[in-house]
C-alpha cells in the first residue's frame, strides 16, 4: 500500500512539472556586452540546478579527499581491535578444547595488542573489561597446567585492572574473578584459602548457587561439618540438587557430623540442631541413638531419638530402603529397654501390638523377641525369635537370631537344640 501511494506521488508530481514546464513562457536574458544571450525560463532554472549539484559533489568529494587520513588511521585501529578480539576469542576456544598453551598464548597476545592501542593514544571503552577477561582466561590456562606462578601473576593483574575501575561490568568481573579464585584454590586442596575468598565476597554474592556450591566443597574439604550442612540446606531449598541426590547429601554430611562427636553434649548439641524433618530420616536417627550408646548415653536418651520413627517403622516399612529399614532395626535392638527400665512396659505393649497388626513382619518378629529376651520373657522370645530367622534376609539380624535362640536352648539345657542353632549362626554368609 505504502508503495503505491509513493508511486501515485511520482506520477503527480511529474504531471505537475510537465504542465509547469510546458504552459511556462518566461525567458530570461543575459547581457554580456557586446553580445546578448536570452534563455527559457526552463533552462535557466535546469542549469542553476545543474550548478548547485555540481558545487555539493565537489565539495564532498574535496572533504572526502581531505578525510582520507584519518579514515585510513581509524581502519588500522580498528583493525587492530579486531585482531585484539579474535585473539581473545581464540583464547577461549583453546581453552574450551583443553590446548592450554595456545589459550595462554593467545590471551598474553590480546593483551599486547591492546597495549599498543593504548601507546598509540586510542582508549577502548571496554578496555579495562578486555584486560581483565584476557588475564582471567591467562591465569585460568595457566592453573589446568600447574603454574601457579603464572596463574598468580595473571590472577593479580586482573583483580588490580577491575579494581581500578567502576562499573557494572567492572563489578560482575570483579566477583567472577573471586569466584575463579576460590575455586582453583579448592582444586589445589586448600580449603581455608578458598573459604577466605568466599566470606571476602558481599552477602548478596556468598547467596548465589554457584558460589554456595564452591563454599560446600570447601567447608567439606576444611571439615566445617555444619558450615557445609547448613549450605547444603540452602542449596536443596533453592533446588541445586534433585531431591535424591539432596537427601544423599544432606544424609552423608549428617552422619559425618555425628560421627565427629566426642562426647554426649557435643552430640546433643549436634541433635538439637538438628530441624524435626531431619531428625526423622531413619538413618540420621538410627546413627544418632548408636552414637549414643557408644559415647555412655543412656537407653532411654537413644530410644527417646527414634520413637518418631517407629510409627512410621510399623505402618509402612516398604518406604523405606533395605539399608535404612537394617539400620533402624538394628539401632532399636541396642537400645531396647530391660526389665528396670522404666518404660519397659510401655515398649513391650508397644512392640508387641504392632507385632500382632503385622504377624508376617519378619522386622517386627524379631524385635519382639529380642524385646521378650530382655524381659526375661524367655518362651515368647522363643517362640517369636523361631518365626522370624526363618524371614529375616539380612545376614546380621539372622546371626543374632540364630545366637539368641542357641543362648535360650542352653539355658533350657538342650544341648542338641543349642548345637544345631550355634551351627546355623556360623553358616550365616557376612555382609
């Protein structure tokens, strides 16, 4: 639409000159004495044009000729840049495909070019960004091939190039520098430095995914337990990990916690920081209550730690692994109460109603009897023990079973009973 109204334009216009042009009678006349010369008014306004245009195209091609200097002086120079950037883009192809030499290379030749614009007085606007990216690309080259000398060099003059300079971009390159930093010292195994560097860093900084996850290696590597148990938390909040491999980690770091523990207040410290959800993960409980036990804590206090989970134990054991549902079995076991206790009887009822609700619970089968073993309540744990060896598939809890029925046919004094269940506990394959 837009074309046609331009052509429709033209066509008037053109009509308009023609009839002008035609209908125009005016002449205008020219005394050069002797001679006098008369002109139509046409032609006389055709040539008046012709001058004018002849005039603007030797004046631009005068300032063209003129200008010819300085546009060859701005095309060396900005050839110059450009063989700069494509030096620091080839920089960062070599290091991307592992040539490590040839990145440092080609980053100390970004940073000689860019040099010799600057002797020859030209100023880039992103010349300190250009400078500091080179020296990072130079250190990083330099630490996969163990120069630390280098990579020191190229790491200071790319932190003084930032931090002479404001900025936005100066800003983000500054922090990306720190980040880089930390890193190549965790690589290097030195995680004091590392998390040196990280705490350096403003809150807002320290709060990213990247740099949280740097810190967690590191407070690991330190063995800042709770340090890195409490980024591990942030980081599976902020969905770093997938909810597998979160619950692994934070798992693993819980159990290595409480494995630190000397004595029985560091480890109350420990569980009481410990945040309810992660209280009833089975194997944080069930290593807690044995870690009591083993540091001269009370039954009750090891039992008082994994009542949560029994409600869970008897409903719905199959959300549970085999490994987790053989650590909880194995640390109630420890724990269960003897005849003194003072909750003895409220266990008893306890394990024995849930065993009746699940009679084929070959788990619940044992703990019954061993509890009934430690009430002295020696046929039920007979009779009870008997069921649940013949289920049992961990090797360690039919071991015990089959150890417990031989201690009950001796205390019977039935020798040959005594002798076959000693004789299955020895066959029992370990773990």
């Amino acid at each position: 639409m837009r074309a046609a109204l331009w052509l429709i334009t033209l066509f008037a216009l053109a009509v308009a000159g023609a009839w002008l042009a035609g209908n125009n009678q005016g002449t205008v006349t020219l005394f050069l004495f002797p001679h006098r010369i008369d002109l139509s008014l046409n032609l006389a306004v055709l040539v008046v044009f012709l001058v004018v245009l002849l005039v603007i195209l030797a004046q631009r091609a005068l300032g063209a000729f003129l200008a010819l200097p300085k546009r060859a002086q701005r095309w060396r120079l900005q050839q110059k840049e450009r063989a700069s950037h494509s030096d620091l883009l080839d920089s960062m192809g070599h290091l991307m495909a592992g040539r490590y030499l040839r990145a440092r290379k080609a980053a100390e030749q970004t940073l000689a070019k860019e040099a010799l614009l600057q002797a020859s007085g030209v100023t880039l606007d992103h010349a300190v960004s250009l400078r500091g990216l080179a020296h990072i690309i130079a250190a990083e080259a330099s630490h996969a091939l163990q120069d630390k000398a280098q990579r020191q060099h190229h790491l200071d003059l790319a932190l003084a190039q930032v931090q002479a300079s404001a900025g936005s971009e100066c800003q983000s390159l500054l922090e990306g520098t720190q980040l880089r930093a930390a890193r190549w010292l965790l690589d290097d195994r030195d995680a004091t430095a590392s998390l040196a560097r990280l705490n350096a860093l403003p809150p807002a900084v320290g709060r990213r995914m990247a740099a949280m996850r740097l810190q967690l290696k590191a407070a690991r590597l330190a063995g800042q337990l709770e340090k890195a148990l409490e980024t591990a938390s942030l980081l599976a909040k902020h969905r770093a990990f997938s909810p597998e491999a979160a619950e692994s980690l934070m798992t693993r770091l819980m159990l290595d916690l409480l494995g630190q523990t000397r004595d029985m207040d560091s480890l109350q410290r420990v569980w009481k920081r410990l945040t309810p959800s992660q209280r009833l993960m089975p194997m944080v409980a069930a290593e807690a209550a044995q870690r009591c036990l083993q540091l001269g804590g009370s039954a009750a206090t090891a039992r008082l730690w994994l009542q949560d989970l029994w409600i869970p134990m008897q409903a719905n054991p199959l959300i549970w692994s085999d490994a987790q549902l053989l650590c909880v079995v194995q640390a109630f076991d420890a724990c269960l109460p003897g005849v003194e206790a003072e909750d003895a009887f409220v266990w008893l009822s306890r394990v024995e109603s849930a065993q009746q609700s699940q009679l084929r619970a070959a788990h619940l089968q044992y703990l019954a009897g061993r509890l009934c073993l430690r009430q002295r309540l020696w046929g039920k744990a007979q009779s009870l023990l008997a069921q649940a060896v013949k289920n049992l598939h961990a090797p360690v809890l039919q071991r015990k079973a089959w150890i417990a029925l031989a201690e009950l046919a001796e205390q019977r004094q039935d020798p040959v009973q005594a002798a076959a269940a000693w004789k299955q506990a020895a066959s029992v394959s370990p773990d």
